[in-house]
C-alpha cells in the first residue's frame, strides 16, 4: 500500500509540475503519428544470452504477471532471428534526450548534431524518432519526437544557448516523462538524461524512479562532470560556500565525498527503472559517441510487449507489472516491469 500510495502521489507531484506547457520554442509540430487503443500497457524489456541479444522470441517465450496475476500476452515486437529482415512495427519508439544545461555542466560539443545524425539516425529503424528537452530552473522542450535533420540540430544548438543557473534534475525528469506521455498513443521511449545529478532542490530521485515506472519510461542516465569532482576529491579541495556555489543541493556547500554519493544515487535510476547508466570517470566526444552507439543498439534490440488488463479498477490504482522468461534456457531478461495505473 505504501508504494501505490506513492506513485499516485508521484503522479500528482509530476501533474502539478507539469501543468503548463514547458517553455518550448516555436517548433511545436511532430512528425510522430500514432494511435492510440484503450487500456492497453506497453512493457519495454531486452533479453541477452550472455553478452548477445536474444533475437526472434514470439509470446510464447514470455508470462506478464500484474500484482501477482497471470496476464495474456496480446502481442510481442522485438528483433528479427538472426538473418531475417526486419518487420515494421506497430509500436514505434521515441528516445528522449533530457539536458541539463545549467552553468558548466553540459560543455559546448560534447553533444553535437553529427555525432546524433551518424551514431543514431543513419543506424536506427524508421520508426525511432528522437525528442529534445533541457532543463535548468525550468523545463524546456525544444522538439517533440521527430527525425528531420534541421529540427534535430536546431534542438541541440537551443540547449547549449539556454545556460543559466539552478537544476531541478529529479523534477524535470518527472515533468519530461509526463509531457511525453500526454501526446498519448502505444510508444516505447527511453530517456536519456544528460547531468551531473546534483539538484538544487529536495525532491526525492525515488520520485522520479516511481513517475519514470509509471509511465513506463527506463532512464539512462549520463553522468557529467564525475572527473572535475574526483580531482576535487584528491587534492582535498574544500567545496565553495553557499554563495558561490549553485550546485551544492541541500543546506549549500557541498564536499567532494557528499558530490560523489549523490552522482551515485542519480546513477542508481538507470537500474531502477530497467535503464542503465553511464558512468565514466573522462567523458568527450569520442566517448559520448560509444554512449550513443550503445542506445542505439538498446533501441534495435528491445521487445516490446503489450498486454490488455483482465480487470481495470473503478478508481486509479496503481499495479505492479513484471515480464518474465518461460525459461531460464532462453536467456537473462533485464527491464520488464513498471508500475500502470489504471
């Protein structure tokens, strides 16, 4: 009870945030069409023998449980065997990069449109389209779901120019999640959060791992900046006080040792929510391109899996939805599971 009581109030938490439309640009169109079928959950998940992808799987190497409940499977989309060409899916996917681009976080060319159009697009299927949020104080949308080449780039350059101050990390990814989900639809997304993980504020990352979960939403962090706080850390450097230092989070200043634990605990969403995380002590160009390389073929491997309720409440309550394997031969499957209200 306890933990249905906080995904509602995560929820609202996320409504209330949410209310307004982020301050987006003038680019509100999007080239993502989808409809939309009543009641049914979408489940995201990968399963890997060993390193490799498990390709192929139909329904039948899959059970979804809700609260402990046996489920029918009503469809499964996935990669193709090894070997065979790939089918249109009816569920697209959209991966959402969210970007904190407050003072000296995210540096200029870390993140270009090239390294996106060459390591993701020229590589991904047609249906996989890209978003671009930022946050600082506040949330920006600079796109909605789209693969035009100009909007993509236009997006990029916006989150670089927007640098100003305060990072409300937990609270734009609950915002982001969302805003995404309210253009309705079946659609598999991935978030991509680009941050050092240190909020200014004292909302709770469970918050943004229970509203992730519920919007069926796995998050990928990339931790920023973990280099400049273990040099830090080395040579002893005291944190600056509170006046001059707008990333301490709670109570001001903050020590090397405290920055460390809360870049852990912002990495620790990634598992949580059936993401992973990237956590790398130098990271540059060459590096954000193997991060990129790596979601792209996440979003080539993953199944989706959809399922409609056997029974659906008269007031919202919140269920907890776990996909498993029908054998332990198949291989390891990671994800699969997120909280649903309905």
């Amino acid at each position: 009870m306890l933990e249905r009581r906080l995904i509602i109030c995560a929820l609202c938490v996320a409504a209330a945030g949410a209310a307004q439309t982020p301050d987006a640009p003038p680019v509100e169109e999007s080239d993502f069409v989808i409809t939309t079928e009543s009641n049914l959950v979408v489940v995201p998940l990968h399963v890997y023998d060993r390193k490799k992808s498990v390709n192929g799987l139909g329904k039948e190497a899959f059970e979804v449980r809700e609260d402990g409940v046996l489920q029918q499977i009503a469809f499964v989309e996935g990669p193709p065997i090894d070997g065979a060409e790939a089918s249109s899916r009816t569920v697209p996917t959209e991966i959402i990069f969210l970007i904190d681009f407050s003072y000296s976080v995210m540096r200029p060319g870390l993140l270009d449109f090239t390294t996106v159009r060459s390591t993701m697009l020229e590589r991904l299927r047609d249906d996989v389209m890209i978003s671009v949020y930022g946050f600082a104080s506040k949330l920006k949308r600079f796109t909605g779901p789209t693969r035009d080449l100009d909007k993509l780039q236009w997006a990029l350059d916006q989150a670089y120019e927007s640098e100003t101050g305060g990072s409300r990390v937990y609270e734009a990814i609950m915002q982001t999640a969302r805003d995404a989900s309210q253009r309705g639809g079946n659609v598999s997304r991935m978030m991509v959060v680009f941050s050092d993980g240190l909020s200014t504020t004292k909302l709770s990352p469970e918050m943004a791992v229970q509203a992730a979960r519920a919007f069926g939403i796995p998050l990928y962090p990339v931790i920023l900046g973990h280099d400049r706080v273990l040099r830090r850390s080395r040579t002893r450097v005291p944190a600056l006080g509170p006046s001059r230092n707008p990333r301490g989070g709670r109570g001001g200043g903050s020590g090397a040792t405290e920055q460390e634990n809360r870049m852990r605990i912002f990495s620790e969403i990634g598992r949580k929510t059936g993401g992973r995380s990237y956590d790398l002590q130098v990271l540059n160009n060459k590096v954000i391109r193997r991060i990129l390389g790596s979601l792209s073929q996440l979003a080539e491997t993953e199944y989706v899996l959809g399922y409609y309720p056997r029974e659906v409440d008269e007031e919202l309550t919140a269920h907890q939805v776990r996909v498993n394997l029908a054998s332990d031969e198949i291989g390891k499957l990671y994800g699969g599971h997120r909280l649903v209200v309905h």
